[in-house]
C-alpha cells in the first residue's frame, strides 16, 4: 500500500506538487500520466525516498518514507539511469547478492527473450538496451512497489511490446505496486489496471481504466440538442465548429437521441481533455 497525504514540493516559492492525496491500497499495474513539468517524475521520486517532501507525509506498507530511509521498499528505476561500468552479466549476480529476494530467473529469462550478451559492459550498450537492462533489475527486485519512469523512452515499437509483455509476466509472478509513467498512451491500455492523472503538481484523476471506459465519451451536434441532453453532466471539453458542438463528458452516459451521436473516448482523448481544461463544469 502507497499512501501520499497532503504531499507538497516546493523548490524556492515554486510548488511541483501541490498538496496531493492518494492511496493506493490494491495490486496492479498503474499507469501515471501528466503533461511535460506536470511533476511525475518528482512525484515517483518522492515516493520512492529519493528527495525530500516539503510537507506532508508519505508510506510505503506502513512505513514512512524519507530520503532517510534504510528501506523503503521501493524499486524505482528513472530513463537514462546509470550503473556501474561492468559486464550486464556480473550486474545481475551482483544485484541477487544485494537483494535475497531478487527473482534471477526471471531475470536471466529476460535477457534471453531481449537477446542481451551478459559480457558486454553496461556502459556499451544502446540507450534502449540501458534502459531495458536497468527495468530487468528493477522488476526483479522483489520489491513491493515498482516504479517506472518513462521506460519506454528509446524503444522501438518490437521493444515497447516486448516491454509491456514483461511487465504483465512480471506482475503474474508477483502481484504487487507496479507505477508506470509514459507518454505513449494507447499502447499500454492493454497493460493496465488503473489510472493516476497529475497537472501542473496537482492529481486530477485516480480511478480504473474500466472507470474511464464507461464514463468518458463525447457527444455531437447542435448546440441547442446537446444542451438538453447533457444538463447537470461533468463536462471536461468543449469544441465548436460552426453550428455544431462537440461536448467530452465524464458521467454516466445518458438516453440519446438519433440526431446526436454519442462515442466513447479512448484514454488519449480523456486525457487531453482533461488536462487541456483543468476544471470541469456543470452546464
């Protein structure tokens, strides 16, 4: 369990996160997004105890979290993380002896499937292959919590499915607290069990991606029928063009008549709906 209350980071008179409230009590993979500077990587770093909050309080199973920490339980691998210039092989047996509960199967089985040479110096291999090297370690941990920090940065689209193909095998294995943040929305989908939403430091959204499947949609025509229909509804978007209007609604979808038309969103749509109007409003 992950539990953020009254989370606040400020860096000067700055705040990137403003006093955020969240739990996270169920296994899952959870997929974290937010606009570039919106805070998630500050976010997953404080979670994970590697900079201080300035107010607030953070736990991880019950144990507060602070850069102090000896043990925060946490796994946390960002992009472009670095390691020791050794041999990926020599990595692997060195992170099983500092971890006892690091899965070296597991990690030994995705080396394999990623084609990796264990003689080949951490420090000689792509930026993908670094960055997919670096998420073998973290899944194997054995933490309870993983954090995953733009992953997929440097991944071709053969490498990205692979990765999402390790991560479910990963969480089968061991169920458990894995946070993913990403840019690339509608290919992890498939991956995830709920959603985690940040804007300018604050949380916008926390819920099932089932929750935004039968919620999110949008509904088109004229503006004075789409008035009717969409009374007392949470809208997150509006767009104009000439005398039509397209209204993007987060609700329970309402009876409809054959001259609107009413679609579901994909994730990518709610998205950029939501961020892009940072208050919803009752129309």
């Amino acid at each position: 369990m992950i539990e953020l209350r009254n989370v606040t980071k400020r860096y000067g008179k700055v705040s990137v996160l403003k006093n955020i409230d969240l739990s996270i009590e169920e296994n899952g993979i959870y997929c974290l997004l937010g606009r570039n500077g919106a805070g998630k990587t500050t976010l997953l770093k404080s979670i994970a105890g590697y900079q201080s909050i300035t107010e607030g309080t953070i736990a991880v199973d019950g144990k507060r979290i602070s850069p102090s920490a000896m043990d925060t339980g946490v796994s946390y691998i960002e992009n472009f993380a670095r390691h020791f210039n050794m041999p990926v092989g020599k990595l692997l047996k060195v992170a099983s002896e500092v971890s006892p509960d690091f899965d070296y199967d597991f990690a030994q089985e995705m080396m394999e499937r990623f084609e990796l040479d264990g003689r080949k110096k951490f420090a000689h291999l792509s930026l993908g292959m670094k960055t997919m090297v670096s998420t073998i370690v973290c899944l194997a941990s054995g933490r309870n919590a993983i954090l995953l920090d733009e992953p997929v940065l440097g991944f071709d689209a053969i490498m990205r499915s692979e990765f999402y193909a390790m991560l479910s095998e990963s969480f089968r294995r061991k169920p458990r607290i894995i946070i993913v943040s990403t840019h690339i929305i509608e290919e992890i989908t498939r991956t995830i069990q709920r959603l985690i939403i940040i804007d300018k430091g604050s949380l916008l959204f926390s819920d099932t991606l089932q929750t935004v499947e039968e919620k999110a949609f949008s509904i088109s025509g004229l503006e004075s029928e789409v008035q009717k229909v969409t009374e007392g509804l949470f809208v997150i978007g509006k767009e104009r063009m000439g005398g039509l209007v397209t209204v993007y609604i987060f609700d329970n979808p309402p009876s409809v008549p054959p001259s609107l038309e009413l679609q579901s969103l994909s994730l990518q749509d709610f998205f950029i709906q939501l961020v892009s109007h940072r208050r919803g409003e009752r129309i």
